[in-house]
C-alpha cells in the first residue's frame, strides 16, 4: 500500500457506486462476478472502484474474494455511523442541538450539563452518536 492521505480514502468511497462496492464487500465478502452483478454496474465502473479501494487499503484480495481490511473495517464503522447521523431523523436532532448551543441575541449559551441532557433526550436510542456528541465538548 502506498502512502495514502484521508483525501484519497474518501475519494475512493466518494460517489454511489464506489460506497455501494465499499459497503457490499464489507456485507457480503463476495466473488467479483456476484458483487458485480448484485450493483448493476458495468464491469469497468467495478474495477475502477476496486482498485481504488485497493490502493488505499480499505479491501483485501484473496482467493478471488475480496473483503476488508482492519483498517477498511475501521471506515466502514465511521461510515456507517455518519450515514446513520443523517437517516432515522438524527439530522434534525442534530440541527435541533445546533440550535440550543447560542441563543440568537448569543447573551445565553447552554450549561454543558444542559447540552448533555438534551443530547440524551433527543439520541437516547443511539448511542454511538450520544457518546460521539458527549465526549466532544461544546463549541
């Protein structure tokens, strides 16, 4: 693996058909002909695809299958958990947060512990997030 930057990481997963070859390998760890068939992508959009996610060592090869690497598992989880951020509504419980942070006349800010119940109100049923929010002080 050559030296590789989070621009080329994020490149490699950056449009529909490269996120849905990523996420495919890390669910189903399948064949080339299967993975291909099963996105309906042309043969060339796929080797395009995973090669870059090759090069930047997010997918392994071996014995015709391709899976992901450690490190490839560590980016799934931190994509799944941004796609997870913007689906069940978590967007506008974020923006909601956003919102409480500084009052619009900016005179009243949140006490952390103000801040914190709220994050565990509006995300109690998703804790990765709750943690990641919690964890991260206010800005």
């Amino acid at each position: 693996m050559e030296s590789v930057s989070l621009a080329n990481i994020l490149g490699a997963i950056s449009n529909e058909n490269a996120l849905a070859v990523f996420k495919t390998i890390a669910d189903t760890k399948g064949d080339t002909d299967i993975l291909r068939t099963k996105l309906n992508i042309t043969r060339k959009q796929y080797y395009s695809r995973i090669s870059a996610l090759l090069k930047t060592g997010l997918v392994k090869r071996k014995n015709g299958r391709y899976s992901l690497t450690v490190f490839g598992e560590l980016v799934y989880d931190a994509v799944m958990t941004l796609e997870k951020a913007f689906n069940d509504n978590n967007y506008w419980k974020l923006k909601a947060i956003d919102s409480f942070e500084i009052a619009p006349d900016q005179s009243q800010e949140l006490s952390i512990e103000e801040r914190n119940k709220i994050i565990e109100t509006l995300l109690r049923d998703d804790g990765k997030i709750k943690d990641i929010l919690i964890a991260k002080p206010a800005s």
